[in-house]
C-alpha cells in the first residue's frame, strides 16, 4: 500500500509536512531573508542565508506577502509571521508600482527602481498579498489595492494594444503563463475577498474563462499533450518555441483546475485536471535517474534550452501537489504511486541538510549545480506553499471522490 493508501502513513505524512514547513523553511526565511531595515524580503541568499545581493524581486514582495499571511492564518497565528507579511506588502505598496500603477520587476534594497519587464506576474503576487494581509489585518485600504492591482493584471495580460509587442507580427502566438496565473489569482482573491467583481466580470466568471480557454486551446488530446505556446485560434506552432513543452508548469495547471474542480465539484474539470497530469507526467518524468525535466519537445526533438535536462525545485513542488491532489479527488492508485516517487526523488535530492531549505538547481543526475536558496525566482513560495497545501490537503480524514473519478482514467487514455 502507498503513504497516501495507509492513513497512518498519510498523517505521518500530512506531520511531515507540516514539521518542514513550520520549523525549517519558513524560520530560515523569517531569519534570513526579512529586511528589517528597509522593509521586504532579500531574496538573494547563499547556502547558509548569507546575502549575496542586497537587490530585491518584486515578484517576492508579493509571494512571501502571500506566503507568510497564509501561514498566520492558516496554520498558527505567529506575530512574527504576521509582521513579515505586513512588512512586504507596506514595502510593495510604498515602493515597487511605477508610472500608471504597474509594478517594477527589480528594485533596490531601498525601493528604487532597477527594471521593469512587459509581462505583469508582480502585479499578480502583489494582487494575493494584500488581498491576504488584508483579510489577516481588516485593512480596507490593501483590500481595495488587490483589486485594483488584479484590474491593472487583467488589463495588461488582456486587453490588446495596451503592451508593446515583444515579437514581430510575422508570427503571432500566445502563451498558457497568463491564463494559469490569472486562474490562480482569482482563485486565491474570491478565497480572501469572497466573490466580487473586477473589470466587468466576478472572479468565477474570470476562472471560467481562463479555464475554457486553455482546455479549448492549449490543450491537443490527438498529441496527449498540454501546449505553452500556440497560435492565436489554438493551432500548433511547429516550430521550437511552440514546441517546447514544460512539464511541469504544465502539472502546476494541472492542479489549478483540480483545486477549483473540487470547489466547485465540477466532474469535467476533474477529467480536464487528470488528463493533464497524465500526460505531462508521462512526457516530463525521467525514467533514468529520476525527477522532472524542466523542457522536453513535443516532438521529441532536441530541446533549445540548454538546461532542459536539468532538474529544478519548483516543477518537483507543483509535482508533489497535483499527484496528491489527483489521488485525493479519484482515489485512483497511480497518483499515489507517483506522488511517492516524486516525493522521495524530490526529499532526497533538494533539502540541505546542514542550512536547511531547499537547493534550487540540480544536474540531471540529482546532484547540486549552485547551492544558493534564493534568488529572483526562487524564494518563500514554491516549496512553503506544496509544504502548506499538502500538510492540510492529507490532514483531511477521507479522499474526497469526484462522482466521475471511474470515468478520468478512461478520459486520459
């Protein structure tokens, strides 16, 4: 029987989980990376927490603002936790929206404007910060600012005309990056906010849309594969850039739409969830030394990444939920197969265990290629919030069965 199957084994697990994330990586965090002088988060940290560059991500501002108000209030009312979040979300708003509101990418230590990018994920994770120091402090005023900022998201992600190209018209496309980060904004507002409107639309009727236009487009059954990039009616892009797959960006979609299936206990999404794991699974799981490649072709050509082999922390995060997640809905064996293979490749590899958290890049055969915890991707998000989901998603007494779970398995063959 799996860890998941074995109820003792899933509360150790769900203890596990929880343990990790309470006594390992958010103290190294709160301890390392809190700017106590100028307010935020430093991301930018060796092996041991030492700082190795004073500039701050603007994404981070908003992802550990998210990430420490969850945990007060969620897991246990720490002050200190509290104060963190406070403290990035106040650093967010005094300092990283430029002209017109939209956010900067790169800031100083003090707030002063580095760099800013055309795609808007900052004003995303700024959006599910203050909405959650909102509701854990009753501040109306970052209340609102979620979702103005969420507005400011939309408008720049959607509305056509409003950014400047980044390629030339010769071959349009579009991305899958803005439709998963806009369902998982919604989701994580209406869970703060309850159900409101933002540009026109609820935040359910925003979620529906995003995952009907990803389900319609993006996703090709007669390929068994879940595209990044296609053209604007959904056709395939045969050449590299629509090509390269992301396994497990793909996984991390993949529970999107199953956390909202189970919210909303929509069978169809559960089918569209499971078939999206099955596939990428199968696509991005490497049968030789273990882990998940970051890029594969859909072609099975060679990829033009030069680190598509390499296995990264995040995809093994998103891995772990979306198999857990899966079991959970379907009850169905092979999730919690997978799971514990993705959860023993992923604990034996990634944690240090002389500093503690986790290190973020790996050769393909699991050994460490730098031994930095952070930097401007990586910090208090990806693996503090799989430690938070599943600690809480297992510590549930039964599987919560789809009424269409006999029929996912069949839908993903």
């Amino acid at each position: 029987m799996s860890l998941l199957g074995d109820p003792v084994e899933r509360a150790r697990l769900a203890a596990f989980y929880a343990d990790t994330l309470t006594r390992d990586v958010l103290p190294f965090w709160v301890r390392h990376g809190w700017d106590r002088e100028h307010g935020g988060v430093l991301t930018c940290l060796d092996r041991d927490g030492s700082l190795m560059d004073s500039d701050k991500s603007v994404w981070f501002q908003g992802r550990a603002g998210w990430m420490f108000a969850t945990a007060f209030r969620t897991v246990e009312p720490r002050a200190e936790w509290l104060e963190f979040a406070r403290s990035c979300a106040a650093f967010s708003r005094r300092h990283c929206h430029g002209p017109g509101g939209k956010m900067w990418f790169l800031v100083d230590r003090q707030g002063r404007p580095l760099r800013m990018r055309r795609y808007v994920f900052s004003e995303a994770f700024a959006a599910i910060s203050y909405a959650a120091v909102s509701v854990a402090t009753g501040d109306a005023g970052l209340r609102q600012a979620a979702l103005d900022t969420f507005a400011l998201y939309l408008r720049h992600s959607f509305e056509p005309g409003l950014m400047p190209p980044k390629d030339e018209p010769t071959r349009p496309s579009k991305g899958i990056g803005g439709l998963m980060i806009g369902l998982v904004t919604a989701q994580e507002l209406r869970e703060c906010l309850g159900e409101v409107v933002v540009e026109g639309r609820t935040l359910t009727a925003w979620i529906d849309g995003f995952i009907g236009e990803i389900e319609r487009d993006f996703l090709k059954p007669d390929l068994r594969v879940l595209l990044e990039v296609v053209a604007p009616d959904g056709s395939v892009l045969d050449h590299q850039d629509g090509r390269t797959l992301n396994p497990g960006h793909a996984l991390e979609c993949a529970w999107f739409i199953l956390h909202e299936a189970r919210i909303r206990r929509r069978d169809d999404w559960v089918r569209l969830g499971v078939r999206i794991l099955d596939w990428m699974w199968e696509r991005g799981w490497d049968d030789g030394p273990g882990g998940l490649r970051y890029f594969t072709d859909l072609r099975g050509l060679p990829v033009q990444e030069y680190w598509h082999d390499m296995k990264f922390w995040w995809p093994h995060c998103e891995a772990i939920i979306a198999t857990a997640l899966a079991w959970r809905m379907t009850g169905e064996a092979r999730f919690a197969e997978w799971h514990e293979q993705v959860h023993s490749w992923s604990f034996r590899q990634f944690p240090d265990p002389v500093h503690g958290e986790w290190y973020g890049y790996l050769h393909r055969d699991g050994t460490v290629s730098q031994p930095a915890k952070g930097n401007r991707f990586k910090g208090p998000f990806h693996l503090p919030r799989m430690l938070w989901y599943c600690a809480r998603l297992l510590s549930e007494p039964e599987p919560l069965l789809s009424s269409g779970a006999s029929g996912a398995s069949g839908a993903s063959a």
